[in-house]
C-alpha cells in the first residue's frame, strides 16, 4: 500500500489518499518516485467540483495512460493524472465526461475535508483570490523543502543558458504572481491593448490564447520529440510555425518575457544537436508557459460568471 498526503496551506487541511497498483500503475510510479513536490491550487472552472494543479513531472506529457474512466461516474475523492501535466481530484458533482486516468482515492474519512478545501479553492477562485499552496508528500516523510525538477542541458552555451533563465523565472513565479500579469490585471497594459480604453477583453484573450500555446502547441512538440517517428530536422522545422504567432500576439499584451523566451528559442533552434537538447529548451518553455496559465486561473475576475446563470432547466442536464 503506498499512502501520500496533500497538504493545503494556509487553509491548514490535510488528507491522505491511497495510490492504486493497476490499472495505470506506470502513472502512479511517476508521480510516487517523483515525491515531494508543492504547486500553486487551481480549481475547476468549466466541469464542476473538481481541483487540479500543475504537477512538475516532465514525464507526465507522453506516458499515455493504460485505463481511463468517465470521471462523472467516479466515486468522490478520486484522483487522476492527465498528459495536461495535471493531478486533479474530484470531490463533489461533474458534468465533465471526457475520460481520465485514475491514479488513487481520498479515503473515505477524510471526504468531508476534501470538500471543505473545495470550497476553499472555489472562493478564492471567483471572489477572494487567495494563493492556496498544495503540497503533495509520501505519507509520514517530513519535508523541509519543496524545490522544483530542472531539465538538464549540454551543448552550445546559448542553449544552456536559455534554458537556466527560463527555469529561474519559472521558479520565481511558482507561487508568487509573475508581475507582468499582475500589472495587466490592474489595467497596466503598455502597448494599449483593448479597444476603447478598456482592458477586460485583453484579459479574455491572454487568458484563451495562453492556455492553448502551452497545453496544445508546446506541450504537443514535447510529445513529438518523445516520438522516434520524428526526426530532429522535423522539428526545427515545425517549431516556429507552432508557437511564433501566438507567443508574438501574448507579448503585444504584455507577457513579455514569454515573447522574448519564445525569439529566443527560435533563434536557437539551428544549435539544437540532439533531442535532448531539444526536450530541454522546449520543455522548459513548455512548462513556464503552463505556469502562467495556472496564474491566469488565479487572477481572471471569474466573480462576472454569476451573470451568467445557466438556464438550462436541471431535469434536462441530468438527463443528457
């Protein structure tokens, strides 16, 4: 039986979950030889109760899963892995159907505080925005610190370098907000952007386009470098074509180091020799970028949804 616990700081809650042998046991090896880590808590904001947060296994991204389940149908207190690079745990009503992976289970008594921490994360989700800190340990280990897994990289100096200063600044930003988008949430753009001097459209559309670079763009050349299908010429060549536009547009809105990592990058690629290489200098982008999304979460005034209520009768969605 291998037990871990997930700490939530400051809400001070912590519950024990039991990882299971099979299926999916190639997950659960990942994320248990790869303890302690710490991550910024988001909370679900499309499927329902459930949390997730970004785990920094690298991994994680191209090791498929052997077993997959419709997480609506899942007991409460389960928890999954996905190649988004995410633990999520669900802890109350889903309308999300898409499979996941389930990896363990909160034991049963400690369901009641998992959905204690639940509406924790959802209030500072929509209103308060409190930084809630999960923690994720073996069971009984003390840990004196939670630091971050580094790629590591060899080769031309331009290359290694590129990748400590997109690391450095990933681990400044890992808990606290990246002071780029902390000035854009208070309407601080430099370039102007949003029509008519207002700035919320600009926040919709970091918000939409941020997300996709990482988990879609960057994320997806990760998985093809992992590919030996694809050749490194391959992916010199579709690199730009993936990630240039978008980057470009994030910087214009003021996410300016993500834009000059990503000139940076593309000016490198020609001294890129291995994949290795490659998985170091991408995956690290890859992961910055994701982070910033996770802040994204943090800080968008989601409180506008109660504006939108669904009207959809209730009878109907538990129908479909």
């Amino acid at each position: 039986m291998r037990e871990i616990e997930i700490e939530w700081q400051p809400i001070g809650i912590t519950v024990t979950a039991q990882l299971i042998e099979s299926p999916n046991r190639n997950l659960s090896d990942l994320l248990w030889d790869r303890l302690p880590y710490n991550a910024l808590q988001n909370h679900a904001l499309v499927s329902g109760d459930h949390l997730y947060h970004l785990v920094p296994i690298p991994e994680l991204l191209y090791t498929a899963a052997e077993y997959k389940e419709d997480r609506t149908k899942s007991p409460d207190g389960t928890l999954f892995l996905s190649q988004l690079q995410h633990l999520a745990i669900k802890y109350g009503t889903l309308s999300e159907y898409i499979p996941a992976a389930p990896i363990g289970y909160i034991r049963d008594a400690d369901l009641p505080l998992l959905k204690e921490v639940g509406r924790a994360c959802w209030q500072a989700a929509v209103q308060s925005k409190q930084v809630i800190e999960s923690r994720v340990r073996r069971k009984g280990i003390q840990v004196q610190e939670y630091r971050l897994p580094k790629f590591s990289c060899s080769g031309h100096p331009d290359l290694v370098s590129l990748v400590d200063s997109i690391q450095r600044e990933t681990e400044t930003i890992w808990l606290h907000a990246p002071r780029e988008l902390a000035d854009l949430h208070q309407g601080m753009v430099k370039s102007g952007a949003g029509s008519y001097g207002q700035y919320f459209s600009t926040l919709v559309f970091v918000n939409g386009e941020t997300r996709p670079l990482g988990y879609c763009a960057l994320n997806g050349l990760v998985r093809l470098c992992a590919n030996e299908r694809i050749s490194l010429e391959t992916l010199r060549e579709i690199t730009p074509n993936f990630i240039r536009t978008t980057a470009e547009f994030l910087g214009y809105c003021g996410l300016d180091r993500l834009w000059q990592f990503t000139q940076d990058l593309i000016q490198r690629l020609r001294l890129i020799e291995t994949k290795d290489q490659y998985l170091a200098v991408v995956g690290s982008l890859a992961f910055y970028t994701n982070v910033l999304n996770t802040w994204n979460l943090q800080l968008f005034p989601w409180r506008h949804g109660e504006a939108y209520p669904h009207h959809i009768p209730v009878e109907i969605r538990d129908a479909s």
